[in-house]
C-alpha cells in the first residue's frame, strides 16, 4: 500500500537557500534600525563613549539573532516555532536609563538576568491567560500594533528626527514616496518570488536613488571593523539592586503581555492556532532570551511587531525564513562592517517601505475584527474604547508623566495599553470566557 506523502505546513517549509536567505534579509533590512535604536539611547543617556556604544550595538544584534533562532526553531517546550523576529523592547528604556545613572551598565544588566529568569519560570501561568484573549481582542490587538507603530513609518519618511532642520523636506518625503511607490509596483506587477520581496526590492531601490540625489552617506562602512566580538560580562559583573530589579520585573510583565498579542497576531496571519502550550512555549523563550541577553551585554529582547506586517504583506509564512534573519543578525553583530552598511539605509527609505508594512498589520487587523459577531453583544463598545484608549499616547506621548514610574512603564505604550483595555472591557462586558458568538473553538 502506497502511503501519503504528508503536507508540510507553510510554517514549517524550509526553501532553497537563495530565497530563504532573501526573505530573511528583507526581515533584518525591517527591523534594522529599531534593533539599533535602545543601545542608542542608553548610550546616549548615560554618556557612553563611540567605543561602549560600539560594543552594546554589536552585542545587541548578536543577541537578538540568538533570540530570533530560539523563538523559531525552538527545543524542548522553548520556543513559539512561529516566524517572530527578536529584538531589543523599547518597553524598557526609561526603567534602564534610571538605574543606569545609580549603578551604571552592570546595574542594568544585574536587573535585566533576574528579570528574564523570571519571565521564564512564570510563562506557563501566565499562558493560562490565553482565555481572556478571544477573537475580539485579538483582532483589536492587531490593529493597535499597526495603529501604534505607524507614527515610527512617518518619522522614517520625514528623515528620522523630528528635531532636524531638513525634517519633512521635499527630499525626504520624495525618497519616501519614490520607496513606496516600487514596493507597490513590484507587488502589483510581479508575482511570486519577485512580488513577495516587494519590501526588499523598494529598500534597494529607494536607497540606490537616494546615493545618486546625494543623500546616502557610506562613510561609516570604511571607518567600521570587519570584526567585532565582545566578551560576555564585558562590562563587568552585574549588581543586582533589589528596586532595580522590581522595576524590570514590571517591565518583563509588559513585555509578556505584548509578546501574548504579538504570538496570537502572527498565529492569526500564519494560521498556526496559538493555545497554551504554545504561548508558554513563546514567553519561555523571550525569558530565556532576556537572561542570554543580559550576560552578552544587552537589553530585554522580545517579538519586534514590525515584522508582523512583512509576514502580511509577503504572505512567506515559513518559520525558516526568520530563523535565517537570526543567522544574518549573528553575523552582523560579528561582523561591524556589514552593519554599518545596512544602516546607511536613509530613514526616509525606511519610512516608505514601512508605511507599507505597518499598514498591512492594521489591514489583518481589519480581517480578523471582520469575522467577529458585533451582533447581540458589547464588541462593538470593546474595540471602540480599546482603540480610543490605546491611541492616547500616540497623540500626546506625556499624556502619563504625572503618574508613578511604575506605571508609566505600563501606559507608555499604546499597544500594551489598549490590550489591557480590551482584555479587561472583555471580561467585564463579555464574562471572563468572551460572549458564545466570539469564540466558537474553546481553546483547551
């Protein structure tokens, strides 16, 4: 008897080297700039020299394709198996930069381990929470990860800061449009393996226009290092503070509650069901990630949202591919010289591709809410307020200053804001197991 080949999940496709290393690029060229922005900031806060900025990027990247490789691969019960890319939170800035001025580097990453070991040991209570996360949530949840991130694509196209004389020139709004435009084109006109590097394309191209109007500057590439290794500890052993640590704790607790939205979002898009195990299995690993972390030199290290919409719009669903985004990272974080060269990428650049991306999550935020009931129930009141809410900061950043730090950290973000909303308006309007109409599969 013949027996039936059986059908590799599109998650689970592993393609021929050439495309899976494209696809993987265009994930590292998305998220570049993001992955490279926290070690900036710290940096920049506490008064690092060029050298120790140097070394937190270089060991930043090596990190997050560490991450990106545990959370797509995976073993033993480690790992979502999913196709999220990993990158430093921005959730945990404004913590650092405080503990950072009382205990320095070694302070940070005292807090940091802990933190992460935390994390780990609790992802399988706080997996049981995947109840209060039917349909109407989730698809809340993946339009305010769109909404939220789409104020970073208009900052990209205006040329990155808002505070530069030439923000929002005609030249950048031009690189901007000229990017989006061959993302668009390549999507429309190609199909196939040409179409589905749409993002890839429009970054290439988009840079290559900006060098010959005089705006890409690639001085960096020659004064940069071919090598760059950085020992772990290098900063020293860490200080473990107990306020320092309580802080990170609060910040690992909302890095968990953005990786829950960020797991189901590309479960959704990849159609790969999230249920407990799973979601444990995707919190392990940003724990162990931020722990790994902390010993390389580095931040927490969580899903990175923007690479969402990339799995939307390339409709490349393979875990693969993004493990292959790790493997780049690892080696962009060895080699300084090859780093520098993808962050000649002009902003504006960035921001046309981006506004494409970002765009598409809100559309598959659409899709899902479109199969949702808004009939005979409170949804409707739930996704409203959700948004409203998760939009507060978006229009005024310091609309929270007011309150106590640890809850600044909570609110700062809009995607972790309005998810809270829509969880709790969920069970208070819904009941704690959702209305019958939203959730036709219980998840076990």
């Amino acid at each position: 008897m013949t027996e039936v080949p059986t059908e590799v999940s599109p998650v689970d496709e592993i393609m021929p080297l050439t495309p899976m290393f494209a696809y993987g690029l265009q994930h590292v060229l998305a998220m570049y700039a993001g992955a490279v922005a926290v070690p900036i900031i710290i940096a920049q806060g506490l008064g690092l020299s060029t050298e120790q900025l140097t070394c937190l990027i270089n060991a930043d990247l090596m990190a997050a394709g560490i991450a990106t490789l545990i959370q797509t691969i995976g073993f033993w019960h480690i790992g979502a198996k999913i196709p999220m890319i990993q990158g430093v939170s921005f959730a945990s800035v404004a913590p650092m930069l405080i503990i950072g001025k009382d205990f320095g580097l070694p302070g940070i990453f005292g807090a940091v381990l802990v933190a992460g070991l935390f994390g780990f040991i609790i992802s399988p209570y706080f997996s049981k929470l995947i109840r209060f996360f039917p349909p109407v949530v989730t698809g809340t949840i993946i339009t305010l990860i769109g909404i939220s991130l789409l104020p970073v694509a208009v900052r990209w196209a205006g040329g990155g800061n808002p505070n530069s004389p030439d923000f929002a020139s005609l030249h950048n709004l031009g690189l901007a449009i000229i990017t989006l435009a061959i993302v668009v084109l390549v999507y429309r006109v190609f199909k196939g393996f040409i179409s589905n590097l749409s993002i890839l394309i429009g970054l290439v191209g988009g840079t290559a226009v900006a060098y010959f109007m005089g705006y890409t500057n690639f001085s960096a590439v020659s004064t940069a290092s071919w090598v760059g290794i950085v020992p772990p500890l290098y900063f020293g052993w860490p200080i473990f503070d107990l306020a320092a640590i309580a802080s990170m704790i609060i910040v690992m607790l909302v890095i968990m509650v953005e990786t829950t939205g960020d797991c189901i979002a590309i479960g959704e898009i990849v159609g790969r069901h999230v249920d407990k195990p799973r979601l444990a299995a995707c919190l392990r690993a940003d724990g162990l990630s931020t722990a790994i972390a902390a010993i390389l030199n580095t931040f927490p290290h969580s899903a990175f949202a923007q690479n969402v919409g990339l799995v939307a719009v390339t409709g490349i669903k393979s875990r693969y591919v993004v493990a292959c985004s790790g493997i780049i990272l690892l080696v962009l974080g060895l080699f300084p010289k090859m780093g520098a060269l993808i962050a000649s990428i002009p902003s504006a650049v960035l921001g046309g591709a981006g506004l494409a991306m970002f765009g598409m999550i809100i559309a598959s935020g659409i899709r899902a809410l479109g199969k949702v009931s808004f009939d005979g129930n409170y949804n409707l009141m739930i996704v409203a307020v959700s948004i409203s809410v998760g939009m507060i900061t978006l229009v005024y950043p310091g609309f929270f200053a007011r309150f106590p730090q640890w809850a600044q950290t909570v609110m700062h973000s809009g995607i972790t804001l309005g998810s809270l909303v829509a969880v709790i308006m969920n069970i208070l309007l819904n009941g704690s197991e959702g209305h019958p109409s939203d959730r036709p599969d219980k998840i076990k």
